[in-house]
C-alpha cells in the first residue's frame, strides 16, 4: 500500500483530474512516453470511487492504521500473511468436510447395494401393475363395446320377447359390433375378430328372422281401411330393407294376402254373398246392372279406382315417407347380400313411387283378372256399336286416370289397354258384320227415284253421329289430340263406321247410267256426310278435305251439265258447233275461272286447232255455214226466243232432286253465266260477219250470171240497197237478241 499510495498522491491526482500530464503539451516530448509517466498516468486515470477502493480503505480504517512509512511497508506483508492463515484454515476445514463426504460416500454406496435389488425390483412391479391396469380398462372398455349381454340376446333371438324399441337398440348395437369387427381385422392377431364378427352375423340372422316373421304374423292381422301402418311396421320394414332378400319376401306375402283380401271384396262387391254375410241395403251389388254393359263396366272400374286410391294412400306413407330410410337400408344390405345385385356395374336406386306403384299393382292382379275375364265376356254378348264404342271411351278414360295414379308400365294401365283394343275390335266387327250383310241386301243399294241419300247411309250417318257425339263430349272436343298426317285418336272409328258405307253407296251409283242422276246421286251422298262430319272436330280434321274436294268435282260435272243443259235447250249450242272453226278455244273455256280452278288443265292444243290459228277462215265465211242460214237461224232464234222466259226455272228444275238450294243455285248462276259468255261470243261472231260483209243482202250467183262466173261456182257479193240504205240485210237482222237482254232475262 505504501508503494501505491506515497504521499500528495491524492492531492496530485485532485489537481491533475480534468487533464493527463501525458498529454500535456507543456511536458517535453521525451517525457511523454516514459514509463513513469504511463504509471502515473494509469493511476491518475483509475476511479477512485468503485467498490473495491472503497472496501479497502474501509478495511484499513478498522484496523486503525496510520499512514506512515513503516506501516505502509509492513501493510503488504501483514496482508498477505493475513490471506495464507485465511487460506489454511480453510484447507483444514475442507479437509474436515471431505472426509465427512467420504464416509457418507461409503455409507452410501454400501445403502446402494442393499437396497438397488428392492428397487429394480419395485420398478418392475410399478411397471406391471400399470400394464394390467391398461389391459383392464382396455378388456372392460373392449367387453362394453363387442360383447353382448346373454340378456339382449335373448331379445334379439327369441320369439317371445316383444318387437318395440328396445330390441331395435340391441339389434343396431350388434349392428355396429358386425362394423368394428373389420378394424379388428386390420390387426395382427385376426382371430378375434373372425370369431366376433362370426358371432355378431349369427346374432343379426337371428334378428332379421324374427323381424322377418314378426311383420309377416303383423300383416295377416293388418287392415289398412281403418288406420295407417303403425309406426312399429314402418320401422320393422326400414329395418328389414338391409335384407333385400327377405324383406322382398316380405313384400311378396303382404302382395299376395292382399291379393286375397282384395279379391274377396271385389267379389263381395259384385255378388254381395261373400260369407254368407248381408250388406247394405242401400248398395245394391253390382251384379244387378249385368245388363247395362256401360254401367256394369262402369261401376267394376268405379270400385277398383276407389279400391286403388284407398291402397296407395295406406301404403304412401311407408313408401314415399320413408323412401330415403328404405333406400339407404336396401343399399346397405346389398353389401352383405351381394347375390342381391342383378348387374354390378349398374348402380342401385330405390324409387318409393316406383316401389308403392308395384306393390298396388300386385295387391289387386287378382281383381285384374277377374275385371278382365267379366269385361270381355260382357263386350262379346253385346252387338250395339254405339254402346261398344262408348265402353271404350269409358276404359279409355280410366286407363289414363291409372296411368297417372300408377304409372304408364303398370298391371292395371296394360289391362285396361288391352280391353280398350279389345273393345275397340269388337265395334270394328261389329260394324265390319253391318258392311257384309248390305253387300248380299241388293235392294238397299239400289239408288231410289229421287236420288236421294240411300236410307242405309243415312243410319249410318245417324250412328257415326252418336259416336262423334261421344267422343267430343270424353275428350272435350278433341282437344286432348292433336291431329297428324295419320289422323287423331278417332280416326279408326270414321275408317270403321263412316269409310266402308260411303264407298258402298259410291259402288251402288254404279247402276245409274245416265250422267246427270249419276251425279245428282253422289252429290247429295256427299252433302249428307258432309253436313255430318263438318260439326265435329274429331272427324272435320281428317274426312272434311277429301268430302269437300269430292264435291267440287260434282259440282264442276253439275255446272258443265247445267252448261250443256242450257245450251241444248236454247239451241245455242248449233251455232257454238258451227262456229267452231272460227275459234281455238272451247265452250267450256267460257266456264267461270274459280269453277275451272277445281279442273284439270286442258290439253295442249290439237293439230287441228294449231292449223287454224296458222290459217284462219275469213269471218265472213259464216254467212256460208248451215246453221247461219236464213231458216235455219230464224228458227234458232225462235228457240231461244221460247227458252228465255222459263229458263231459270227449268233449268232449276233439273238439279230438282240435288238435296241443296244453295247449291243448286250457285251451280245455275254459275251455268248461266257460262252460257251468257258463249252467247256474247255468238253475238260478236255474228256482228263480225256482218261487218265484213258491209251489212248487205246475201246474193249467190250461178251459171249464165253476167259475172261470168262457171256455173257451180259462188261467192258472197255485196251490194246495198239503193232504196233503204238504214235496213240491216244481215244476220242481225235474223238473231236480234242482245247479249244485255239475255243477262236481264236470265237474271
């Protein structure tokens, strides 16, 4: 201490605190880097202010000592001897400790070697007891979960035990077992699960078999007219699906005691003498109207539709409720029946609507067949085809309500379409038989004096009406078809009941061999059925077109025969012939252009004809023909002077036995218009030769005449009249009437 600390050392660090001396310029450059003053500077730069300076001079002022020369050289020395005593006594007390240490050290390791057994030991047991106690909350969890009690499975198996909730809780416990026996299975020791799972399916056949029983003892006792299925059978069969197998088999036994049932009430229905038992005598069976086949087939599918309805609502609620619960179950049951699955690659669906629609139907094949067997047997006693035609309407009727209720594809859809078809058939024999017997009957076809309608046409016209009748009033007019190029849904009727007596009274005009009644007759054939069909839509749709087309070409044969009739009459029809030459075109070109529309096209033009455009005679050549003589055309002219006043009532008068005013007359005005055309024509050709011959006399010259003309040579001179020139010498002179006249008088 004295070294470091002589005396004015603090006064000198004091005074040098806020500056080195090493770094004081005032210091020569050689004395800055000396040792000495790098000692002095490290001392005068130490903090005399930490900890450690502070203790020490702590220290030296307990000990009381006093800064002097001799104390501070002795201080060291004092000190460090002071430090050697502290260390030795310490040596001698950790020497003490450390054979303490060894001793316990002996004592120890010799404890360790008694006692390392008991714990190896001990640790092996703690082990061991804590393995078994896994093992056991591992056998009593694995006993809670795999095994069942020989209680529930006494309610699984045994036929005395009830069927309610209970044993559907054991049964969806041995359920799940069966499942978890699969994870077992995925372990290395599978026997276990082999045999549980083994135990777990006989345990569930059991089951299922008494379920499968118990809803068959259930169903024998079933009334479905009074309650709804209980819930108990609803959730039996829900249960029983995962067994397609028997729950099919099932279904196949309700079916056919329902089949029982059903025939059994239908038959009560019909005869009401089923056991021997009275019904209401408010209800009269339905046996009593065996003589009405349209009521008796009637009531028949009135009861099975009530029958069928009441069915499908029992059943509706256990197929189309819990369809989804059926079909979950039917599809997990094709997995533990796999010979179930008809095609593997097709997936499996359940229908609820399907399944309740073929379970409806095979409840009632029995009545289907009892129906089918008293319909036909009822069709084939009966010969009335308007009654006939009627059953099938009805069955028609019924056949589209069953399609609806039970679909298109089922029992009752077929059959009642197979009777329609069947009655159907039977009308069209029917009258098919009626056709033969007026073939062999000569004196019903043999047209009447008055050409009218045949009476045979005119029943069957009267029976095509009922029918049309009928049918508008089951379909509502037609509206429920739709016409196509075949026809409609009546067509077969009009093909059975209108087609073959329309064609037989065609074949007997046959026999009239004069033209006009011949055309008289089947006009007025045609108007009948025309009138007939015109007020039904079922049968305008499809015979309306060819009836109308028939009639216009009637109706153009009765203008051309009213033309020709005019014109014999009048004898214009001598001057027409004459004239002839004088025109390409026809008389019958004069018929009016919509009548003509209804005619085939005129041929082309005969060589004839083409010869007389390319050389056409001189119009003033008439004078030269017969019929323009003097005589002869006075008298024509006289002819026709007869025929005008009473022509439209004569001409009336021959179509008098057409069945039509309106058509009679729209034929004459059409004929007289025509005529009125050839008289113009007539009229122009005599005003033309007139004109070419200058209005003159007619004078032939003959042999010897100053001409000098060769005797039998002539020609047409023409010379006037000095004397009157104003007098028509000409043709017009000899046929005065007027094509106005005409049209007035014949208006």
């Amino acid at each position: 201490m004295a070294s470091y600390f002589p005396p004015g050392a603090v006064a000198s660090h004091a005074s040098t605190r806020t500056s080195s001396p090493a770094g004081s310029p005032l210091l020569p450059p050689n004395q800055r880097s000396n040792p000495l003053s790098n000692r002095l500077t490290s001392v005068l730069s130490a903090s005399y202010a930490d900890s450690d300076i502070r203790d020490a001079l702590e220290t030296l002022s307990l000990r009381g000592v006093h800064n002097t020369a001799e104390v501070r050289r002795q201080l060291r020395l004092d000190v460090q001897k002071e430090v050697v005593d502290s260390n030795a006594e310490i040596v001698r007390d950790f020497g003490k400790v450390a054979e303490t240490c060894e001793e316990m050290r002996k004592h120890i390791v010799l404890a360790r070697q008694d006692t390392t057994p008991v714990l190896e030991e001990a640790c092996v047991l703690m082990s061991q007891k804590k393995d078994v106690e896994t093992k056991q909350q591992l056998l009593d969890v694995f006993k809670k979960h795999f095994v069942i009690s020989e209680e529930e499975l006494l309610i699984l198996s045994s036929v005395e035990e009830p069927v309610n909730d209970h044993f559907f809780d054991v049964l969806e416990r041995v359920k799940q077992v069966h499942r978890d026996c699969e994870v077992l299975l995925g372990g290395e020791n599978q026997r276990l699960g082999l045999e549980l799972m083994e135990k777990s399916s006989r345990n569930l056949n059991s089951a299922y078999q008494k379920l499968y029983k118990w809803i068959q003892k259930e169903f024998e006792s079933l009334n479905l007219e009074d309650p709804r299925i209980s819930s108990s059978i609803r959730r039996a069969l829900r249960v029983l699906a995962e067994r397609p197998s028997l729950f099919h088999s099932c279904l196949d036994f309700f079916a056919e005691a329902r089949d029982y049932v059903l025939s059994d009430a239908f038959h009560y229905a019909l005869t009401d003498a089923v056991s021997g038992t009275g019904g209401d005598c408010n209800v009269k069976p339905i046996e009593f109207s065996a003589h009405d086949p349209l009521r008796y087939i009637g009531d028949m599918l009135a009861w099975v539709h009530s029958t069928t309805v009441s069915e499908r609502e029992a059943l509706e609620a256990l197929f189309v409720a819990d369809g989804e619960e059926l079909a979950r179950g039917i599809q997990a049951g094709l997995s533990s029946e796999p010979w179930s699955r008809i095609d593997e690659d097709k997936e499996v669906s359940f229908d609820g609507h399907k399944a309740l629609s073929d379970l409806v139907n095979r409840d009632l094949i029995g009545v289907s067949r009892s129906l089918r067997q008293r319909v036909e047997l009822v069709i084939q006693g009966h010969d009335d085809p308007v009654t006939c035609y009627k059953v099938v309407n009805l069955l028609s009727f019924y056949r589209t309500t069953f399609s609806k209720l039970l679909g298109p594809s089922s029992n009752l859809t077929e059959l009642l379409e197979t009777l329609e078809n069947f009655t159907l058939g039977h009308f069209e024999r029917l009258m098919q038989d009626g056709v033969n017997q007026l073939t062999t009957d000569h004196a019903a076809l043999t047209p009447s004096d008055d050409l009218s309608t045949p009476q045979f046409l005119l029943d069957a016209f009267e029976v095509l009406t009922s029918l049309m009748k009928t049918h508008e009033a089951s379909f509502g007019g037609g509206g429920t078809e739709s016409p196509s190029p075949e026809g409609n849904g009546f067509t077969p009727v009009l093909r059975a009941a209108l087609d073959p007596f329309l064609e037989l009274a065609k074949q007997s005009a046959t026999e009239l061999h004069d033209p006009t009644s011949h055309a008289i007759y089947l006009t007025n054939i045609h108007l009948s059925a025309r009138s007939t069909v015109s007020a039904y839509s079922s049968a305008s749709s499809t015979h309306l077109t060819p009836i109308s087309t028939a009639l216009s070409t009637l109706r153009m044969d009765l203008l051309e025969i009213q033309h020709r009739y005019l014109l014999d009459v009048s004898g214009l029809q001598v001057l027409l012939k004459a004239l002839e030459p004088f025109s390409p075109l026809s008389s019958s070109t004069r018929i009016p252009s919509e009548a003509k529309s209804a005619q085939p096209q005129s041929p082309s033009p005969s060589d004839d004809m083409q010869q007389l455009e390319q050389h056409p005679p001189n119009i003033a050549d008439i004078v030269n023909l017969p019929a323009f003589q003097p005589e002869a055309l006075v008298a024509i002219s006289q002819q026709l002077d007869d025929f005008l006043p009473s022509a439209l009532m004569d001409a009336t008068d021959n179509l008098k036995y057409v069945r039509s005013a309106t058509f009679v007359k729209s034929v004459t005005e059409e004929a007289v218009e025509a005529f009125c055309r050839d008289f113009e024509f007539v009229e122009g050709m005599i005003i033309g030769a007139d004109e070419a011959c200058g209005n003159i006399d007619i004078a032939r010259v003959g042999k010897g005449d100053e001409s000098g003309e060769s005797e039998g040579e002539s020609e047409v001179k023409c010379r006037k009249d000095p004397e009157d020139k104003d007098k028509d010498w000409g043709l017009r002179r000899l046929f005065p009437r007027t094509t106005g006249e005409i049209r007035v008088l014949l208006s």
